[in-house]
C-alpha cells in the first residue's frame, strides 16, 4: 500500500513541478507566458523548478520579468507517506508537500541568458528517464524555444561542460531574485 501511495504522490508531484504555469497563485502571472524552465532534482533532498515568465505583450511590463520557484518536500513525503500511523490516518490521495514562491527579474538580467537559450543546439545529452541516480538538473523552452529540452545527472557531460555552467549561472540568478524577495 504504501508503495503505490508513493508512487502516486510522486507522479502528482512531478506533474505540479512541470506546470508552474498552472499553479496558484495565477494574479502573478497573468499576461505572462513560460519562456524556460530549469530543474534541479536532488537525490538527497528537495526537488525544485524555476520557471521563467515573461509578459505577453511586448508593451506590456516592461523591464521585468517573473520567475516562480516550486518546490516539493521529497524526503519529508516519502518519510509521511511510509509511516504507519500516517497511513492509517490518511487513508485516501495524500497531497504533495509543495511550496510556490514568486519573485520579479530585471529583464536586463535576463536577456542575456534568453538570447543564449535561443543558440543552444547541436549535440545535447540526450534525455534520460526517471532511473537516473544521483542528482538530475535540466532545461527546457517554450514557445519558439520548444526545441529546447535537455536532462543530465550531476556535471553532465564533459562536452556540454560550458553550456551546463551557462545554465548553473542563470539558475544562480534566479535564486537569487526569490531569495531578494524573501
């Protein structure tokens, strides 16, 4: 029971994780369209995402965009969800443990990293499934970045050396402006 309890909480977890754009609170990010998305999916502790947000119209906002870090209580869940007292107590779909948060980025700060986000291509790592040990980091675009998605475990490959430090910049970056806000 509590196999398949996990199971299911994870893949509820993972989905959250993918689709910050459909998360609450949605006032922050209306008029907004995702532009990335990074991960960083640690084997010993949270998972989180930060996704990149930017408005829709070019008048709109200028200057700014949002980033909205979620995070997902991995290790406490997985603790919660194998305890017996807790599965006698909760009997039916427990909910992840997951936190939004939402923070503005100058888009003078950003713009730097979208441009190089547009030139990425040529031979990526190729993606992997969940049965990656250790811990998981990884990109993705949306709209005319599409083509962009890219899984790696620990530093990646050596050939994508620069390219994951690229990626480990605009990731510290948008830590950062959650951190600011806070």
């Amino acid at each position: 029971m509590a196999r398949e309890a996990w199971s299911q909480m994870e893949k509820r977890a993972l989905w959250t994780l993918e689709h910050a754009d459909e998360l609450s609170p949605r006032e922050a990010i209306l008029g907004k369209k995702s532009q990335l998305r990074l991960w960083e999916y640690s084997s010993r502790g949270p998972f989180r995402t930060w996704t990149v947000f930017l408005a829709e119209r070019s008048d709109a906002e200028k200057g700014r965009g949002l980033v909205r870090e979620v995070v997902w209580n991995r290790t406490a869940d997985q603790s919660r969800v194998t305890s017996k007292t807790e599965q006698l107590r909760h009997r039916s779909k427990t909910a992840p443990s997951i936190r939004v948060r939402d923070a503005e980025v100058a888009l003078e700060d950003l713009a730097p990293f979208l441009e190089e986000a547009t030139r990425l291509s040529g031979p990526l790592p190729a993606s992997r499934e969940n049965d990656i040990q250790g811990d998981r980091f990884g990109i993705e675009g949306f709209g005319s970045m599409s083509y962009l998605r890219v899984e790696w475990q620990d530093e990646g490959p050596p050939e994508w050396a620069k390219t994951v430090t690229w990626i480990s910049k605009l990731r510290a970056l948008l830590i950062a402006s959650i951190k600011d806000r806070a």
